[in-house]
C-alpha cells in the first residue's frame, strides 16, 4: 500500500515551529540521549527529535477516545483519536507511532486552568521507526493532565494486518467487502495514532461510524447507536478496561450470530458470515465450557460482559485474542457437522481454548516487552492442555500436546535457534518471536515445571501471579518470583523470594529432592539460554551415571558452550513400574538403585524436555523391549525412543541401522504418538531421496514403510467410527497408503471418489477417509478440474483444505504452477491460503522446482503482503528449501538470501533452512549407503522376526 502524503497544519506557524526546534535540545535534552549520535530526519528534512526504536517512557496515555469511519466503498477510513496524557517530566515532544496514516491536524487540549483551551501541534514523521513527533510550543508541564487531539485518514489495507479489507463470495456468486482489524504485534499504529507498545496500557471508548446495512462490533458491548448525517449510524461501545494497543479490535460487516450465556452471566456470540452461521454451534459450546472452566481454574472472574468470537475470511494467522473480541480463521471455528473431520473439531477446540486462556495470560497480565512473548503464547499453548483435557477429554489432547515437544526440539537443536526470553527491538524481530520456541517450548517447559512442583503447587502459583499482576505487565522474573513463593506441599517454607526449602526425603521416594527448590534459578536455565540438553545414561552395576551436554546438530561433538539445565529426569527401570525421580544440576552425578536392573527408561510420559542417550547395551535392551512387550511403558514413552534414537543419529552417538532396527517394532503399533513418531523420522529420509537421483533406493524405502505399517493399515476401516485420535490416525493412515501407490488403498479411493464424482460431489464420503480419495482422484486431468469446480462452491472449510491439498500432490506440473499463481493473486483462490499452498507444492516432488522459483521472483511481493519476519514468510522459506540435500541447491539458498540485504538476508528462518541444507547433506553423505544396505540386507529379514 502507498501511503498518502503527509499534510502539516498551519503553515502560518511554521517560522515559529522552526525556532522551536532549534530550542528542543535545551527544553528536553534527555529526547536526544542516545548512543547513536545521528540525528534522524523526518520525512520533510527536519531534525527528528527521538532517535531510539522503542519510544521514551515519560509520556503515559491514559485513555484514548477513538472515532472511526470506514467507507467499504472507496476502501477508505478516516477517523478522530483524543489521547489523555500526562508527562513525568517537561517535555516539548510528544512521541507516539503512526504508519501508513495521513495526519491532517494534531491540537494539544490542557486541562483547566492551564492557558489556552487548545493549541496546534506540529507533525514530524520519521518513517524508519514508524513515529511521529507532535511538537507542543512551550513544554508540557510533568504531572498534569493534557489530551491530544489528532484527525487522520488512510487506506484500509490490502494486506492481513491493520485495519484491512476481507470479502466472501455469497451462495449467489455476489462479493461483498468488510473491514477488520488485526494489530498484534506493531499494527494498531495503522489504524489509529497511538502508543503502540505492550506497557503502554490505557483505557479506550470507541466509536464507530457505518453504513445501515452493516453491523460493528468491537471489545466492549454496544451502548447506544445514533443516526448521523448522510443516513450513517454511529455505533458507542463502552469503555475498555485498561489494555495494551495490540488488543483493540473492531469489524465493521453483515455478520450474522448465535449466542449463549455462561453460568456467571457473561455473554457469548460467534460471528460468521450469513451462509455459514449454521456452522458456529460447536465452537459456541465449546467457548461456553472453556470460559467457566478458566473462570474456576484462575479463581478470577471474566472481567468483561461479554466475549465475542468472529470468523474472518481472510486471517494471516490462526487467531487473535483481542480482549472481548477474538478473531479467527474460518477454518478453526466453523464446524460442518457433515464434512469437518476429527483433527478439524480439535484444532477447533484447541484454538478457542487459546484464545481464551489468553483473556487472562496476555489480556489481563501481558509481558513488558516482546522478548518475553512467551509469558503470552507459551502459556497459553500450555494451558490448551490443561483446560482441554478435563473439559472435552474424549478429544485426547494429550496425544497432540506432547508431539508439539518434538516439533520444538527440531527448531531449538539448530545454533540459530534462541532463549525463550530473548532480545528483540524492531517490527521484523518482533514478528520472529511468534515461533515454535515461544509457543511451543514455552508450553512444554511449563509442563515440565507442572510436573516438578506438582499440579496444585503450579496452579496456586500461576493464581497468584495473575492476582498481583492483573491489569500490569510483567518481566520473566515475576512469574519465577511468584511461583517460588509458593512451596511445594508438606513442610516447604519460603526462605527468600525465590527459594523454598524442605525437609530431607529418600531419594527413591516421590519427591524431587534433598534441598531446597530454586523455581528461579532452575527456569532460567530454560528460558534464558538456548537449546535443550542431552542426557547420557551409563549403567554400571547399580550405579547409574548420569551426564548433560548441549545437544546440537551439525556436530558430532557437543559444543563447549557452558551451558547447564536444571534437569528434573524421571525414569522406571525393569524392576520397578514406580516413576522415581532426580533433579540433575550439574554436568554430572550418580545415583545408586536398589538392585541391578535390565533396562532403565528415563524421561517418563515425555514430561522432560530433553533426550536421553543410554550407553552400553542400553539402547539394545530397549530396542528388545519393544520387540517383545512394546506395551510394557507408555505410548508417549515409545515415541520417545522413537525421537531420540533419530536426534542421535544426527549427532553421530547411533546408528542408522539401529534407528531402523528400532522401528520395525511399529509393525504391532496400534497407537497415535508413536505411529506419528515414526512417520515424522520416516517420511523425511525418503522426501530427501526425492529431491535427489535416488529413485532406486526411494522406490525400495518406500516399499518398506508400506511393508512395515501393511498390517495396520489394512485393519482400518473406511467409516467415520472411534476416537478423535483413531480417526486421524486413519486419515493419515489411508493418506500415506494412497500417496505411496499402494494398490488396495488406491483401488478402493478409485472407486469412492468415482461414485462422488457420478453424484456430483452431493454424495457423503466418510470424512477420514476423504482426504485420501480426494489425493487419487486428482491424479487425472478431469478429476483435478472436478475437484477445483467443487473448491469454489463448498462452504466447508474442512473440505476445502481437503481439496487443496489433493490439487497440489498432483504431478502435473502446469496444473502446479497455476495453482501458484492463482492463490497468490487471491481471486479464486483466496492469498491467506498461499503460503499452505506454496509449501505443499514445495514438498512435491515434481513440483518444488516451481515452488522454490516461485518464491524467488515474487519475495518483495510476498514481504509486502505477509510482512518480513512473520510466521508466514518462516513458514514459505522452511516449507520450499529445507529439503534440500545438495551442496548446488545449498549455494542457490544462500546466494539468493544473501542478495536480498536487509530484506530478508538476517531473518532466523533464513539461518534456520540453511542450517537445515547443510545437516541433510551431512546426514545424506554419511547415512545414504547405509540405508542402501540395510534395505537390501538386513530388512526382510528382521520383518520377518517381526
């Protein structure tokens, strides 16, 4: 989008306004103080009186008053911000964020007594940092109350964040346009002249002016509506509790919506387009549910009268917890009782229960800064877990929550991975944080510590924190203070603010310790350096030796990095099913069992985020446990070897043939984590093979997955029947069965989609079973064309993901190609899909060549309008080039990346796809042969053992 020129008010004054300028310096010398010497420029040439990126601290808004028309028409908003402030010292500037905004006025109101009623301000904008500057012409005096007074006008935005343009086509083929807002992180100053930092918390009244046929709705419940000129409604909401700018929301649409109330009286709607309001019950339910239980589980009450929760058809991300208002994706509240699949309702419930965790981790309490995103996200991540196993337990959220662990642990093995808690100043850094290491280590982390503390210690600290900090912001150590001023139970007392100690336990009893517990400095070994730690076990007798280093890929040897975890590692041996547990926090330690066991398994239920190693014959009796009596540990404790003799093999501790070995035991797997487990460490080793001349050895790897999983994927049947996590274990079953060409799977899919097709797609196919019939249907040009023609008219959004999906394992390259060019023109294809469809055809083995050229000629386009360090840009790097596995490929990633500069050369996904290429083609060159022999070898004997 171009933004509109900057127009200055009074230009009669401006020979005054340049004497005022050359004062600044003197009136407010502290404004200059920086370790950068230059002196910025605003957009008109004039000296910028701020030179940091955050903006300074001692003008605080208090309240904002905020009047907004937007015209869906011209695709315009113009609107009026009051800002009460107060100066903690004198000062001349007032420095606030504004982008894409023009400025057609800006007054300064004084409160009574104080001189003139009102005075003009004068604008200077400097763009680098997004600011502007209102120059007052004598200082603002410290302590009293002042309001700024600014009109502005601007573009809705073309892009996902702002306040930007969303259309929907009716059943009747007619467009229609609505306007929303998305502004997390740095994108509320798009939409109105503000203090657009996290701690910069106000209270706000908005007003929104509309056409009749259209509805607003914003944080707060509407007050009145009153008719203006021109037959416009101006709608009042009442005013918000006091909050951080990236939590203001408004939309202004023809949505329809249902609505219930919960148990104490809080209002709550789901908003949708009108020709999917049918679709909004399930996720009403489940927001009702998800609000009483975090009601109860924070002992704090909802603090708002309502909570409302819309579905935008088009959203960059999943969803947005604005305070009374979260916004969503049509694909995670919509529920079509008839065509929405198992994984569909718990990523539905999953996402509401985020959102809304958030109304108290993020809303209520929100972190100071950007470096502490985590206090935001990770908790909230965790805290799905936590509410929705007790709230919809046949979802069985935990066979979801813990495979998010390993997700983590991919990204945090690399060295361009960071803390929890880390650095970060400008927007693109910012977006950056939005990533597996905030939300998903957060999350795991925090289990972690639910685990040591124990269940109710966890909550009484997580209570309190919320308690003392509501309506703050916090710092890292704020949570950790709080925390350790609650003692686990029994006979802990608080000795200082951050340490508990406790009386002296058995080291096989069921507590941690026999010291004191340092909340403090155990989490900050997590959450402010990176990685995680690799835990080698040696069993000597009974003496079991234990030992931590940094795991890191790329190196057969840990890094000298000093780094040191507080690990709290639980196990079971052979001898004993009872969990005992050891709090290791130095880099090495021993401890002494009762007896001489067999095998001894660390990390229980995967509550630990770390990998362990066992030496010796370790691995062996392990790996034989699983051939013999698999269900003697957990499921999550099966994945975990399964995970962890993979993450070895990359650092040269197992071997390859041993992994494998290991795997053969899933040939008896009936369950979801570690049949998903071995899938994840599966699937890539051929992926790799099919981006390079390797048909050969692909065809015969493939040939031994289907070989190893033939079993469990002939028992399932092809109906809607079992569990959520027996349902997408069937999808994903039947999916890779079909995709792989495996002929009763194919021929069955053949003649399911068939009989859709000679009904017109009006036929019902069981929804786990469709994405597979769907991926062989589109094998031929006339089923492709079918299935896009049914894309366009479905109004399911599970069954369009369906879609897209099988239109982009097609092998038919032109047909590829326009699927490329057509989502990212965004006609009938909408663009928030481009990045899923682009990654798709990335994996494609006949059409990665397309999506990597893709993403090269459009990359300014692409940061346009996804914006540069978002999840969506990572997500379109990661997805066209990290399986690469050749040193020509490597050179063609860093030679582009490199020669876009400061547009995309320092992003961490760029580092992290590079570090990927250079860890596939070390893991190639030293593994590829093996697996070659193995195969050839060893593998028909040792399923037949099987």
């Amino acid at each position: 989008m171009v933004p509109l020129p900057l127009k200055w008010p009074l230009a009669s004054m401006s020979i005054l306004f340049s004497s005022l300028l050359t004062l600044l310096a003197v009136l407010t010398p502290s404004l200059c103080h920086s370790s950068d010497t230059t002196s910025p420029k605003a957009s008109d040439g004039s000296p910028f009186p701020w030179n940091k990126m955050r903006l300074p601290e001692y003008v605080i808004p208090v309240h904002y008053n905020l009047m907004i028309h937007a015209n869906l028409s011209t695709l315009t908003f113009w609107g009026t911000t009051e800002i009460e402030v107060t100066a903690s010292q004198p000062t001349s500037a007032i420095i606030l964020h504004s982008h894409n905004l023009q400025i057609s006025k800006a007054t300064l109101r004084k409160g009574a007594g104080q001189g003139p009623a009102e005075e003009p301000l004068r604008v200077l904008e400097y763009l680098p940092h997004e600011q502007v500057a209102l120059l007052a012409l004598e200082p603002l005096r410290a302590g009293l109350p002042y309001t700024v007074v600014i009109d502005y006008a601007g573009n809705l935005s073309e892009t996902f964040h702002g306040f930007y343009k969303s259309t929907y086509r009716t059943k009747q083929g007619e467009v229609r346009v609505l306007a929303s807002t998305q502004f997390e992180p740095v994108a509320a100053r798009m939409a109105f002249p503000c203090f657009d930092e996290p701690a910069f918390k106000a209270s706000f009244s908005i007003k929104i002016r509309r056409e009749p046929r259209h509805v607003a709705i914003s944080n707060m419940p509407l007050v009145k509506s009153v008719i203006i000129a021109d037959g416009l409604v101006e709608d009042h909401f009442d005013v918000t509790v006091k909050m951080s700018t990236y939590l203001v929301a408004f939309i202004i649409s023809d949505f329809e919506s249902v609505s219930k109330m919960t148990k104490s009286g809080v209002k709550v709607s789901v908003y949708a387009v009108p020709d999917k309001i049918n679709q909004a019950d399930y996720a009403l339910d489940a927001a009702v549910t998800l609000l009483e239980f975090y009601e109860d589980y924070f002992s704090i009450p909802y603090p708002l009268p309502k909570q409302d929760l819309a579905a935008i058809p088009d959203f960059q991300s999943g969803a947005m917890e604005n305070w009374g208002l979260t916004t969503y994706r049509e694909s995670v509240l919509l529920f079509d009782a008839e065509k929405s699949s198992a994984s569909s309702k718990l990523s539905i419930t999953m996402t509401v229960s985020h959102e809304l965790a958030h109304q108290w981790f993020g809303n209520l309490v929100t972190m100071e800064w950007w470096n502490d995103l985590w206090l935001n996200e990770g908790f909230a991540k965790f805290m799905e877990f936590v509410s929705v196993s007790v709230t919809h337990p046949e979802l069985k959220v935990e066979d979801y929550f813990f495979g998010k662990c390993f997700s983590a642990m991919e990204v945090d093995a690399l060295n361009s991975s960071h803390p929890v808690s880390t650095p970060v100043e400008n927007p693109a850094q910012i977006r950056e944080m939005f990533d597996d290491v905030s939300y998903e280590k957060g999350a795991c982390i925090l289990n972690m510590l639910r685990e040591y503390l124990s269940a109710s210690v966890f909550k009484s600290g997580i209570v309190q924190y919320l308690q003392k900090y509501a309506y703050k912001n916090t710092k890292n150590e704020d949570l950790w203070n709080t925390m350790a001023s609650i003692c686990p139970g029994g006979d802990g007392t608080q000795t200082t603010d951050s340490f508990c100690s406790q009386s002296q336990h058995s080291s096989f009893s069921s507590h941690w310790r026999q010291e004191g517990v340092d909340v403090k400095a155990m989490m900050n070994t997590w959450t402010l350096q990176k990685g995680f730690p690799l835990i080698t076990i040696t069993v000597r007798g009974r003496n079991v030796h234990m030992k931590q280093e940094y795991y890191l890929k790329g190196s057969d040897s840990a890094p000298e990095t000093g780094y040191l975890w507080h690990v709290p590692l639980t196990f079971i041996t052979s001898n004993s099913d009872s969990v005992q547990r050891f709090l290791l926090k130095t880099k090495t330690d021993v401890l002494i069992l009762p007896e001489a066991v067999e095998w001894i398994k660390f990390n229980m239920g995967l509550n630990g985020y770390y990998i362990v190693h066992y030496e010796d014959d370790g691995w062996d009796s392990l790996s034989g446990l699983l051939k013999k009596t698999h269900t003697v540990i957990s499921s999550n404790d099966r994945a975990s070897l399964i995970n962890n003799a993979f993450q070895l093999v990359s650092i040269g501790k197992f071997s390859i043939e041993k992994a494998l070995d290991l795997t053969l035991y899933l040939k008896h797997e009936a369950e979801i984590l570690p049949v998903f487990q071995g899938l994840n460490e599966l699937i890539p080793i051929y992926k790799l093979m099919e981006k390079r001349d390797m048909t050969e050895v692909e065809t015969q790897f493939k040939a031994f997955l289907i070989q190893l999983l033939r079993d469990l994927i002939d028992r399932q049947t092809w109906m809607d029947e079992g569990s959520v996590s027996e349902q997408m274990l069937r999808s994903r079953l039947l999916l890779l069965a079909c995709v792989l060409k495996y002929q009763p799977c194919v021929q069955r899919a053949e003649g399911y989609f068939r009989k859709w097709k000679e009904s017109d797609g009006n036929m019902s196919l069981p929804v786990d079973v469709t994405l597979a019939v769907f991926a062989v249907g589109a094998q031929n040009t006339d089923g492709w064309n079918f299935l896009f023609n049914k894309y366009q008219s479905s109004l399911s959004s599970t069954e369009k993901s369906q879609i897209e999906y099988a239109l982009c394992v097609s092998q038919n390259k032109e047909k590829l190609q326009w699927l490329l060019d057509q989502s990212f023109k965004g006609d009938i294809i909408k663009t928030q899909e481009f990045p899923y469809i682009l990654t798709l055809i990335g994996r494609n083995p006949v059409g990665y060549p397309l999506a990597w050229q893709f993403l090269r000629k459009n990359w300014n386009k692409l940061v346009q309008k996804f914006e540069l360090g978002s999840p969506s840009i990572a997500h379109m790097v990661m997805g066209t080039t990290n399986q690469f596995s050749t040193r020509t490929k490597l050179a063609e990633v860093k030679g582009f990346f490199h020669s876009l500069k400061e547009s995309g050369s320092q992003l961490r996904c760029v580092q992290q796809t590079i570090e990927t290429i250079e860890e596939n083609i070390r893991w190639m060159d030293k593994n590829f042969d093996k697996i070659r022999v193995w195969l050839q070898h060893e593998k028909p004997e040792l399923l037949s053992r099987c």
